[in-house]
C-alpha cells in the first residue's frame, strides 16, 4: 500500500511509560519505549499502517490527542497507565472520537492492587490487551489493523 493511503494509527502512552527500562523491570521488563516504539513501527510497515506514537505524563496531552485523532487518524492504541483508573476526561474524549480503540496494558492490572481492577478506558474500547509485556504492543496493532479493515469494508457496503 502506499504509505499515503495507509491507514493511521495514534499509539498514546500515558504516565512514567517514559520510565520503561529504567524502573520496575519485574513488571514492566527491560525494554525502553523508545525499543517499543521501534518494534511498533516494524510491525506497523508489516500490515501497511502508518503510526503516530506518542507519551505524555499530562492527562490535558492526552485528551488533546485523542481530539486530534478524531479528525486526522484511523484508530487508537490506548495505554493510559494510571490515567486507566481515574481519568473521566480521557473517556469522553475517546467516546466523542469514535474511532476504533484497543486498551493496553503491560501488566496484568487484574493480578494488582484492587484500584487497579477499574478502568474508565474499558468503557470506550473495543477491545483491551494486558498481561503480555511489550508484545501486547504488537499485537494490538494486529487488532487495531482488523478493526480499521473491517469498518472501511463496512462503509464501502
Ligand atoms: O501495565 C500497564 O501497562 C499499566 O498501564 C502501567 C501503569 C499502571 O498504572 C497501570 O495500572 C497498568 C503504570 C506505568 C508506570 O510505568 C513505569 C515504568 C517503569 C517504571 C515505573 C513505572
């Protein structure tokens, strides 16, 4: 596919993910974002996605993306981290957005702390991976490439 054509996808990363390989490695493992962020775009090129990845600790950053994904992209990839738990504000945006949205998660939260067991971002998402490391990263992009295929095959029907 033409890179032109290619659908676009935001990848959000909420707070301290910019500490990933420097902190918690028995949670979160060794890889930074940045060896993400490189994984993602190899996998992205693989199925003909274009990606847009991004990390914020401002939960006004994230709700400001998530409005421009509304208008300028084809699906999100979600991981809020603590903003999972609290952020109402995140929610809306994501419900106004209507785009397809995958939930991610590193760790497992339902293995953690009670707080942890709610997530506002569940209620506007298609679909939510956890558990699985980094490769969670990648196979979200597998499902946000379906579920983008799948809605534009619906509105050429
Ligand atoms: O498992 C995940 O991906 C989380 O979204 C990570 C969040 C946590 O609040 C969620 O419950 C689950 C925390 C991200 C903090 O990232 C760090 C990375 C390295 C060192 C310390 C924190």
């Amino acid at each position: 596919m033409d890179s032109s054509d290619a659908p676009l996808v935001q990848i959000i990363n909420g707070p301290n993910l910019n500490l990933l390989g420097v902190r918690e490695p028995e949670i979160y493992g060794t890889e930074t974002l940045g060896d993400i962020e490189t994984a993602c775009a190899e996998r992205a090129e693989q199925l003909g996605l274009d990606i847009d990845f991004r990390q914020s600790n401002l939960e006004g950053d994230i709700v400001d993306w998530i409005q421009e994904a509304r208008l300028s992209h084809d699906g999100i990839i979600l991981n809020a981290a603590a903003y999972t738990h609290t952020s109402v504000a995140i929610l809306d945006a994501l419900k106004v957005a209507e785009l397809p949205v995958i939930e991610l998660h590193m760790s497992n939260p339902h293995r953690r702390e009670a707080f942890r067991h709610t997530s506002y971002v569940s209620l506007a998402a298609d679909g939510m991976i956890c558990g699985l490391g980094s490769h969670g990263y990648l196979l979200a992009l597998d499902a946000i490439a379906r579920l983008i295929e799948l809605r534009r095959q619906g509105s050429e029907s």
